[in-house]
C-alpha cells in the first residue's frame, strides 16, 4: 500500500483487522507504505506530494490518470516504476520472511509480483483494486493468484485486461470491520446512536465530511445549510485540517452544529446521520452502503472518483449535488413531511452494500494458503 489518498491505507487497514478477527494470531500481518520503504529518492516523497497536486489541479490530475490509462502509457509507468524501486523492493524482499503479499495500490502490483518471481520466492501474490468502477489498468495483474474486485464493472475491467476469470473474486470493497452489523440497524435505533454522541436524540441529523484531510468546500456547504436553517443538527467532520476546524468552531450557526476533526470512530457518527454529503470517495460510499445512508455527493475527483458518481445515481442510493445551493434543495426535499425518499434510498443502500467484504478476503486467501 501507500498514503496516495487515504483509500489504500484504510482497505489495508481492514483487511489487517479482518485477519486478526477471523484467525486471531495464525498470521502476522505487516502494513508497508512500499513507495516510502522501497522507492529511491525523491520518488519515496511521493505519497506528501498527492494531495498538494489533487489540491492543486484536480483536472490535472484527471488528465494524468486518464492519458495513463493506455497500453503504451501504462507500460512506461511500470518501466519508470521498476527505475526507481527495484532495489529497494529486493533489499526488502531479501530482508523479510513472509508468505502472502496483498497488494491495494496499482502502482505497487506488477513490479513487485515480477521481482518476487525473478528471485525464486514462493510467497504468493494477490490484489485487492480499492477503486470501484473507474479502474485504471494497472490495478489488473494476470500473473497473481487472485483479483478481489468490489463491482461487477470492476469484474469486467479485469477480465477486460486478461486476469483469468478463476483468479478474479467479487468480494466488495473492505471497510471497517465495525460497519459489518451496521446493515441490521433499524430506523429506529439511530436515536440512541445520537445519545451515545451526546447529540439530540429526536433531531434529523446530517454528517458533512471531508476526508481525512477535510478537502473539499465543507466550510461553504455547512454555511449554505445553516444560513437556510434547514431543519436538522449538522455534524461536521474536519479531519486534519486544522484550519478548516478553526473556522467551524468559530461561526456563530443558525443551526445546532458540532464541530469534530480527525475522528477514528466514523461508524458511530455514520450510524447516528440520515444523510451523508461527501466527496465520491470509494471507501466513503461503501462506508455509507453497510450504514444504509442515503448520500449527497458533493465531488468527486477527476479519474478514479467519476464513475462513482454514475454508481450512486444509477443504484439510486444518492445524488450528485456540487454546489452548496443544489445540497440545501435536495435536503429541504428530502425532509418534506410525508417524503419517503430517505427511506427508499436507504433500503437500496442495505441490499447493495458488502459490509462483510474483509471477512470474505480474508477467508479466501486462507484457503489459498492452505491450498483447500
């Protein structure tokens, strides 16, 4: 893995967790940032450059992603990706005994799988692609054991880009195992989900996140909904952004609003919500699915985020609202007496979501070790 956004440390961090839940200490597991640990200067930089250049120029960065995704493109991505980490990767590989590599980064798969082979280890090599439908074709690999895709586009791009079709799993995308039983909660629960937060029990509440990293116009989408006084208690997620947390707690709002930053209990605040207005982040929406939280996206990032949009809209579990206007509209709609909207979007979200999907990895690359 690596902190190129924070998609690919939580699916790593999932299926850790999903290893010591189901097999307790039969395996060690290792989280390895490879571009930090194995790339050569000043390419082991590059996970502190991701977010400076996404928050830059978005549209740059769509542009990159989509000119890459070619044959000829995506062959020289791999050329320049084995330059600066091939002695890095078999320094490493000489340095550990392990035998199971995961790989949940695109850029992280083919070379290390191909250095692996070279040097006559027998560690097995499997992916697990941390994108949902706009998936790049570097994500697919014929030569590893087995593709864990989280969508059935997903299936088909890598069929598309030759993985056998016995190798490629339909799993879901790994979220936190504290989401697996939030699928069972009723409507009727959510009030003491709001207690247990000290938020008003009986209040419609909506969660505004950002990320990790609180990107995104979160600040002037919480104003437009307070200044509209649209009848619910906001929580706002500010992540790391300091700056952004400042701000939020020193507006004086026209609506009940809490102000959290970086949170590591999202399936407590995601239980206690109605509604969630995002950016279209894989990890976030199939976060929102286990919840069956109806979902307002507001972005969505040039490249791997589009096709999430199109997901969203075509499963009816939300909509795509991008400016702060639209999001106070939708609401206002959504929350009209004798509406059944949030109710119907949220029952969708339930059938769809794969809340289990860790588990079900974790299950099958044991069998994979223990040749079952």
């Amino acid at each position: 893995m690596s902190d190129t956004g924070g998609g690919h440390r939580a699916v790593a961090e999932a299926i850790a967790a999903a290893f010591a839940h189901e097999y307790d200490s039969r395996y060690h597991v290792q989280l390895l940032d490879a571009i930090k640990t194995c790339a050569a200067f000043p390419f082991n930089h590059m996970p502190g450059w991701y977010l400076p250049v996404v928050n830059l120029s978005a549209r740059g960065w769509g542009f990159l992603f989509k000119s890459s995704n070619n044959r000829a493109v995506a062959r020289l991505a791999l050329i320049l990706t084995r330059w600066f980490s091939a002695r890095g990767f078999k320094k490493f590989f000489r340095d550990h005994s392990f035998d199971l590599v995961i790989s949940v980064h695109p850029l992280l798969l083919t070379v290390p799988r191909r250095i692996l082979h070279k040097m006559g280890a027998r560690a097995r090599f499997v992916s697990v692609v941390a994108d949902l439908i706009d998936t790049h074709r570097l994500w697919f690999d014929p030569g590893v054991e087995a593709c864990f895709v989280p969508t059935e586009v997903a299936r088909q791009h890598a069929r598309h880009y030759r993985v056998p079709a016995e190798k490629i799993f339909l799993s879901g995308l790994p979220v936190n195992l504290n989401f697996t039983h939030s699928r069972d909660d009723a409507p009727a629960d959510k009030p003491a989900h709001r207690a247990r937060l000290n938020l008003n029990p009986e209040r419609v509440t909506v969660l505004l996140v950002g990320g990790g990293e609180g990107m995104g116009p979160v600040y002037s989408i919480a104003r437009a909904i307070a200044r509209a006084r649209v009848p619910v208690q906001l929580v706002v997620i500010a992540g790391r952004n300091k700056n952004l947390y400042h701000q939020l707690a020193q507006t004086a709002w026209e609506i009940p609003v809490v102000v959290q930053g970086f949170v590591t209990n999202m399936p407590e605040w995601m239980r206690a919500a109605d509604v969630l207005i995002t950016k279209a982040g894989p990890v976030t929406i199939s976060e929102a699915l286990a919840c069956g939280l109806p979902l307002i996206l507001s972005g969505y990032l040039p490249g791997q985020e589009s096709g999430n949009v199109d997901y969203v809209i075509e499963n009816q579990i939300g909509v795509y609202c991008p400016t702060p206007k639209q999001i106070v509209h939708t609401l206002t709609e959504w929350l009209a007496p004798g509406n059944e909207t949030l109710a119907q979007i949220a029952a969708r979200a339930r059938r769809i979501a794969r809340p289990n999907a860790a588990v079900e990895i974790v299950r099958k690359l044991d069998e994979i070790m223990n040749n079952k």
